[in-house]
C-alpha cells in the first residue's frame, strides 16, 4: 500500500472515531444530562488505534553500518 493511500486510510478511521465518540457523547449526555458521556471521544480513538494500528510501522528498519548489525540488538 503506498504512503499516500496509507495516509489517508489513517485520516478516516481518525474522523470515523472521532464522529462516533462525539455522537455516543452527545446523545448520552442529551439523554442523561451527564458531560461524563463526553469521554466516549478519547475511548473511541483509543478503540479505533487498537483496531488500526500496526506496530510494524512504528520501527525504524533495520540498518547496516559496514556490514554490521545495529547496535542495539543486544540490548535488553
């Protein structure tokens, strides 16, 4: 998958998280008349991350120095 497409893919799971934590917001507190309800916003980014995210992307690749291994692959 390219960057771009990536990218974008990202940015819509982003909005689609945010709209659906901000609409469970706002109708538990019309409902309730409770703000509390307000946390569903970072609980759904939360869930949409877990759902999303991929760790492989988080990890610079491995690099060679002179034919040598990186230097932190000893460390605990």
């Amino acid at each position: 998958m390219s960057a771009s497409r990536n990218l974008k893919n990202r940015l819509a799971w982003f909005v689609v998280c945010l709209s659906a934590g901000a609409a469970a917001g706002m109708a538990g507190a019309w409902f309730t008349g409770n703000p509390s309800w307000y946390l569903a916003i970072p609980v759904a980014l939360a869930l949409g991350w877990l759902r999303v995210a991929n760790p492989d992307e988080c990890t610079p690749p491995a690099t060679r120095r002179a034919g040598r291994a990186p230097d932190d692959d000893g460390a605990p």
